[in-house]
C-alpha cells in the first residue's frame, strides 16, 4: 500500500512519540542518562541562585558607590571576587553535563537503532522490500544526533528560564505583591498560544529538508560508489545534472524554509522580546504608582532602590518568559525530527516482525500474499513445493515451482534475463518473502551465496577470505592462517601474501585487486567456510576456464553442492541436473544427459 505522509507538530502524537523514543534513550531512573540529566538540572537550579545572588550583590556595590560607604563596597567587591570562580565552575559544569546528555542519549538510541538494523536481514527489507524510507543512512546518523542534541538544548533552555520564572515570581509576589507576576503569567499564556499556533509548519518543513538532505546526500555517496562505471560511460555531466536538480531542491525548499523563519523571527522578537519588555514595564509600575501599596509610604530613595532591585528581576522575569516563548519554536522542529526517528523505529519494528509495506506495481497476483509460504528448516535438501516465484512488486515470474535438491546434485539455473534466476535466490537465502507453497532448505547458516560482484569488506586480506568471521571467531572454530593460505593456492592467489604484504596488510580491496581477484577471493571464501549449498551467480565470469574448473573439482571434493548461474558451456560438465526458466512462467528441471541441449556460450 501507499506510504502514509509524515505528519509532524507539537499535539498528543508529539508528546507520545517523544516519551517513547525516551524510554529507549533513559532506560530508567538509575541510569548514568538519568545522572547526568538531574545533574543538569542541578547546575540550572545552582545556576539561577547564582544569577540571584549576582542581582543583589551587583546592586549593593552600586549602593556602596552612590552613598559613598568604602567598607561596603570593599566587602560586596571581595564577595563577588571570591565567588566568581565558583560561578565559573557551576557554568562549565552545567556546558560538560549537557555535551555529556546529547552523547548519552544518541548512544543509547544509535545501538538501539543498530541492533534493530542488523538484525538478521533487516537493512536488506528496508532497502529493497519497504519502501517507507529512502535513506536510513541519513536517520541513523544525522537525524539521530539532530533529535538528541536539539532535545537536550531544550531540556536545558526550558529548564532554566521555568526555574528563573518561578524563582521570580516568587520574590516579586513576596515584595511587590501577586499584581505584577500575574500580569507577566497572563502574557505568558496568550504570547506562548498565540505563537505555537502559528509555528505548526515548522514541523512539516523539518521532516521533508531532513528527507531533500538525505537524497542529495544518498545521490553524492552513489556517485562515489559507482565512479568507474561514470567515468567509461562519460557521464559526468548527466551526473553533474542530476546532482545540482537534487540540489536545487534542496535549496528552494531551505530558501522558503528561511523565508517563514525569517517571518516567524520578526513575529517572535515583538511577542517575545519587545512586546515583553513592554508588558514587563507595565506590571512593574503597577505597585510603584498605586497610592494603595505599601511602596507609597516609602521615601523617595527607598523607592528608587527597590524599583532598581525588583526592576532588575523582572527585566530577568521578561527575559525568562521571553525564552519560554520562544521555545515553541525549537519545540515544533524537535516535532520534526521525533517524527523522523520514530518512523524509522515504527520500520524497524515492521520489518522485524516480517511486516513490510511497499506500493504494489502488478495488482492482478489474486489472493497470493506475502509470507503465505511455509519454510522447513531440513539438512541437505532443498525442496519446493508448488512455489509461486513473485517479485516484492507483485510481478509473477513462476507460476508454481517443484523441484527436488538432494546433497551431492549439482543444479545449473538458466535461462534469459528477468526470467527469476536471481529472485529464485533471494527466496531461497529469505530475503524476499514466500507467496505461498512450502519450502524445505537447510539452515541460513549452510547456504552460502556468491555474486557476480563479490563483495570486499573493511579490514586486513584475512578478513576477506574469512568474511563475515573476525580472526577472533576463526581461531576459535580452530582454523589457521595455514589453512587460508592452502584455500588462496587453491584459487591460485598465493601470490597476494608477499604483493600486498601479509595477513594483516590492510588496504581499499575493491580498487586493490583486479575482477578476477576478487573473483577467486569470494571462492576461497566458500572453502574457508564450507557449507552445504553454495549459489553461484556468474561468480567466474573473469576467471579462466582451467582455474574455474579446478574451483568446481574442489568443491565438489569438499561435498558442497551447487546452485550456479552461468551462460559458460565448460560448466555444464561440473553439475548433473539444470533448472531452466523461459521467463514466460513455466520452468524445466531434469537431469543432464548427453543430449541435453546446452544453454549458454
């Protein structure tokens, strides 16, 4: 079905989305996440009492000069000398358990995610199967430590301007009565409404920048990663055009983002800042020029102190609420990029429980769905039972496929391209879903697959051979560089040990060896890990017939049966059966004999 658009604003869905991502962020009470968040809010608090205590002191040195009283002043000044360095303290103190909070929380939230991720097949589903989200490299990384810090600074510039406003409140109710708090708590309320309702887009235009963001970025990381094919092709300006289109998407919809924060900016700075001050004005003045306040039996200098002090609170108390206002703003884009992130868990919580969404292509497959097929877990056999070979997309390439693999029958799958050769795979190793009928295969775990394009790993030339082993797990399962050593002769690439420099020579393998090297390399992986079944999808196409023949020779000594795709007559000699598909959805499997028509070049 249809992906559902992202909607994204500060409402209930907001506030639930955020407390679930939390409890995978702050696990619980006693959790170092937990730790540093209270001592944040310690640093505020501490933080606060110290901004009081500089209101006071500041005013009495300032008294001390006015009235001329050098033992005041001497003493106000050697106060404030003494505590600067603790203020300075509680200041980077409360900047370390803040930068502390942001790492914690995308910690705890990106091995979540990974784990997640990684599990099982996952990343495959939600790259080729899910069609909800394009680019999960861009959530997993930039997304996630957007969400996190943006949180946090939000945790902390809301924490502190709430405490300043309490704290305020408090001692302005105490000296000049509730009248002017209550004025400042009623602007609160209408300004912090007013703007919330207006801000509602930013959440929307968050989550559709981070979507353009991650496309021009997925579209960059593409042109790296297929360079060679670019550069025989000349496609460097088609490229360059797809490139700057992305990118001029990217830039109109920033550009408009820009114009509405520019507007909403202009909006926030006369409800939050200048409208402030003025209300702040006005509740400041009521008690001074009520003839019915205390403050009206007061001389004139007593006056003038105290609206100095109270007037120095409540230009704090203007700025405090001023900042609580304006928080709605960095409120609504951490809307935004919690709507993001919990997309991704939701994804990963789907795909994970064999659930998927994808916009079907071919509607007409009937009542054939997804995950209706059964799966038997059986050592060597590979059997389908009435099959149904069907793409994600709902393309039916088999109508209903029977066969029967028992260990030691090497199998040759052709036939013309689109015809289900690859799909048949990707079925058989549970990357794609079962339509229906019932399909006994061993365990993932004795089922190895080698494409044509055999993938190089990061690290060292052991980790290639042994991949997805660490040399940790290989000695383990009591294997030895001896052994490695006997599988590259084998595939006759002994002679890589002394040209790159060892086992542990570590280098960019892709572009290091040639085709065919990494050709034999994925073989002498096969042999490393010696399964059951082993699917070879054209994986000798640039190796010479005399050393793919004696690859074939070992393996069948090694008792690993093989499926292989190959359009190379010198391979039919190797396998006793083939399954042939003529893309049309009918299937042939049957011994090879002498008269076999041979299928290939």
């Amino acid at each position: 079905k249809e992906p559902a658009k992202i909607k994204a604003q500060v409402d209930g869905v907001f506030f639930r989305q955020i407390r679930a991502l939390l409890s995978i962020a702050i696990p619980g009470i006693t959790s170092p996440e937990a730790g540093f968040m209270i001592l944040v809010a310690i640093s505020l608090v501490t933080r606060s009492l110290c901004d009081l205590w500089m209101i006071q002191n500041t005013t009495c040195i300032e008294n001390a000069i006015v009235t001329m009283n050098k033992e005041n002043f001497k003493s106000h000044l050697l106060q404030f000398f003494v505590a600067m360095p603790c203020i300075s303290l509680v200041n980077n103190i409360l900047k370390w358990s803040i930068g502390e909070v942001k790492l914690r929380l995308r910690t705890r939230l990106t091995y979540q995610l990974y784990n997640q991720y990684l599990n099982g097949f996952t990343y495959y589903k939600m790259a080729n199967l899910d069609t909800r989200i394009s680019n999960a490299d861009q959530l997993l990384t930039t997304d996630v430590e957007k969400f996190c810090d943006m949180f946090t600074d939000l945790y902390s510039n809301l924490s502190k301007p709430m405490l300043d406003v309490f704290i305020y409140v408090y001692r302005l109710t105490t000296n000049l009565g509730g009248q002017t708090p209550t004025v400042m708590m009623l602007y609160l309320l209408f300004g912090g409404t007013f703007l919330t309702y207006i801000r509602r887009p930013i959440g929307r235009l968050t989550v559709q920048e981070q979507k353009l963001e991650g496309e021009y970025r997925y579209i960059n990381s593409r042109l790296i990663t297929n360079s060679e094919e670019v550069a025989f092709y000349g496609g460097n300006n088609r490229e360059k055009l797809i490139l700057l289109t992305a990118f001029h998407k990217l830039t109109k919809h920033m550009r408009k983002f820009l114009e509405f924060k520019v507007l909403m900016g202009t909006v926030d700075n006369i409800v939050g800042k200048y409208f402030g001050t003025v209300v702040g004005f006005i509740a400041v003045s009521l008690p001074f020029m009520s003839s019915r306040h205390s403050l009206s039996g007061k001389s004139k200098d007593a006056r003038f102190k105290e609206y100095y002090t109270m007037g120095r609170m409540m230009v704090k108390l203007a700025e405090a609420v001023g900042r609580v206002v304006l928080a709605g703003r960095d409120m609504n884009r951490l809307a935004g990029l919690t709507a993001r992130v919990t997309q991704l868990t939701s994804v990963l919580a789907d795909l994970n429980s064999g659930m998927y969404q994808r916009t079907m292509i071919n509607r007409s497959i009937g009542t054939i769905t997804p995950g209706a097929g059964k799966i038997i877990c059986k050592d060597r056999i590979i059997k389908f039972e009435h099959v149904p070979l069907v793409t994600p997309n709902g393309d039916i390439l088999v109508n209903d496929l029977s066969f029967e693999v028992n260990s030691g029958m090497n199998v040759l799958v052709c036939g013309p391209n689109g015809c289900g050769k690859s799909s048949l795979f990707r079925v058989l190793g549970e990357l794609w879903p079962l339509f229906g009928g019932t399909l006994i295969k061993p365990p993932k775990s004795k089922l190895f697959y080698i494409p044509q394009r055999p993938y190089m790993t990061l690290g060292t030339l052991r980790d290639q051979v042994i991949y997805p082993h660490t040399k940790e797990e290989m000695l383990r399962r009591g294997k030895s560089d001896k052994l490695l050593r006997e599988h590259l002769e084998r595939v006759q690439l002994s002679y890589l040990l002394h040209r790159e420099g060892g086992w542990d020579s570590i280098a960019d393998w892709i572009d290091v060896l040639s085709g065919g090297e990494k050709q034999r390399i994925a073989m002498a992986r096969l042999f490393y890990h010696s399964p059951q079944f082993a699917i070879l999808d054209e994986c000798t196409s640039a190796v010479s017939v005399d050393v793919e023949g004696s690859m074939y020779t070992y393996c069948r000594e090694m008792g690993i049966t093989l499926f292989t795709v190959s359009h190379r007559k010198s391979l039919w000699t190797h396998h006793e059966y083939y399954l042939h598909m003529d893309g049309r959805g009918s299937f042939e499997f049957k011994k090879i004999n002498p008269d076999t028509e041979e299928f290939g070049s």
